[in-house]
C-alpha cells in the first residue's frame, strides 16, 4: 500500500496540515510547525502556502473507512 498524505486528525492545531506532513515524513511534528513559521518569517510566504495545501490536501480518513469527504466530524468532550 502506498503512502499518502492527508490532513491529520489527531495532529492538529489549525487544520492539520503540519501534523499530516510530519506523518507522512515520519518526523515531529513540532520541526514541520516550526519550518512554517521560520518560512512565514523569510521571503518566502509560507502562510498562503499553508492555506492553499489546508484546501487541497484531504482530510486523513476515519480508521475504518476508505475515503474522506473533507467534512470536519463533530467531536465529543472527552
């Protein structure tokens, strides 16, 4: 099975895009947060590309189930 890249569910501060990217490289995901913030800093606008890959990159699937629709499950108080 090949590997794919998805936002994360369980990773997430804003909308899983760094913690979908460190799981996919198998890193921390506090290194990929702090690579945007220092590429948000630099010439380099790394907040529109955040919120083009928060558009485009799927939400990781339900365990159990084949596909994401990229709709946001509610979540229950723990």
């Amino acid at each position: 099975m090949s590997k794919r890249l998805y936002r994360s569910r369980d990773e997430r501060i804003v909308a899983g895009v760094c913690g979908g990217i460190a799981e996919y490289l198998d890193v921390d995901p506090t290194l990929v947060r702090l690579a945007f913030i220092l590429l948000s800093i630099g010439p380099f606008p790394g907040l529109l590309a955040y919120l083009i890959m928060m558009l485009v990159i799927p939400l990781e699937p339900l365990a159990g189930s084949e596909r994401s629709y990229g709709i946001d499950e509610p979540q229950l108080p723990a």
